[in-house]
C-alpha cells in the first residue's frame, strides 16, 4: 500500500485536544481488482488511531462508479470533538482534489448506513438520502478550484 499526509489545502473544521495528523494508504490489501483507501486520524500525542474511514472506488449496493465510505468509526472517548468532521474534510479533500470545473458531477457516496445517529451527522453535512431510508446516501464533491472560486454549495 502507498501512504500519505493527506493536507488540508483548505481550512477545516477546528478540532480539540489535538494536533491530530491524517493520513491515507491506497492499495488492495491482498484483493486483486478490489482498490481502496484506509483514511486514519492519529492523536500525535499518544500515537493513537482514534477515527478512520474505508473507501472503496465503486458503490456495490447501488451499483455506480465513484468513491463511497464503507466504515468511518471514531474511538468513543474522541467522539463529539471535531475529529469526524476533520476525517470528512480531509476524504472529500482527497477524492475532490483533481476535480476540475466541469458539468460532470462526482459524488461521494456512504453505503449502508445502519446508525440513525450517522445519517442524521451525515445530512447535517450535505449528504442527501439517496434511497429514501438513509442507508445509502452520498454528496456532490468539488475540486479545488470551485471552493476558492465559491462555488462550493
């Protein structure tokens, strides 16, 4: 697998008891023909993991292209403290990083969303429910480009 610092070329959400470090590592894990990105937020201090997510480049529940969370989970002694939304930022930042202004429209998308608490923090971040019970929903990415230039919505 190939990692990274992920930066944050835009300012993100302000997070407490940190600093915090994100990194993402992109490989099969050992599944040939199945890609994915393992995004990690570390606790610099202790050298914790304390949130991380799982994206896969393919939505096999509503079966369309593009990159969808299949885990995100934060440490419960972490949670309510900005970290979730940190991860977030940092996946959107990712997979919206070479996005140029086009009509095309890349969606990120969230599958099976099982936990009434996470669709309800998803929707308060943008995401919309795509199948009408909150266990599929996604969210309209934007490169770079349509942030500084406002056209993030």
């Amino acid at each position: 697998p190939q990692e990274c610092v992920v930066p944050p070329p835009f300012p993100t959400p302000p997070v407490s008891g940190g600093p915090y470090q994100v990194t993402a590592k992109t490989g099969d894990g050992g599944q040939v023909g199945r890609i994915g990105t393992l995004f990690e937020v570390t606790h610099v201090p202790s050298g914790c993991v304390v949130s991380k997510a799982l994206c896969a480049y393919q939505n096999m529940e509503m079966n369309h292209e593009g990159p969808t969370m299949e885990l995100m989970e934060t440490a419960r002694e972490f949670r309510r403290k900005g970290i979730g939304s940190l991860l977030l930022a940092h996946i959107e930042i990712f997979f919206g990083c070479n996005l140029f202004h086009s009509r095309f429209c890349m969606r990120l998308s969230a599958c099976q969303v099982t936990d009434g608490y996470m669709a309800q923090w998803l929707l308060k971040r943008g995401f919309r429910d795509d199948d009408g019970m909150c266990e599929e929903m996604s969210k309209r990415l934007h490169s770079q480009s349509e942030r500084e230039m406002g056209w993030a919505w």
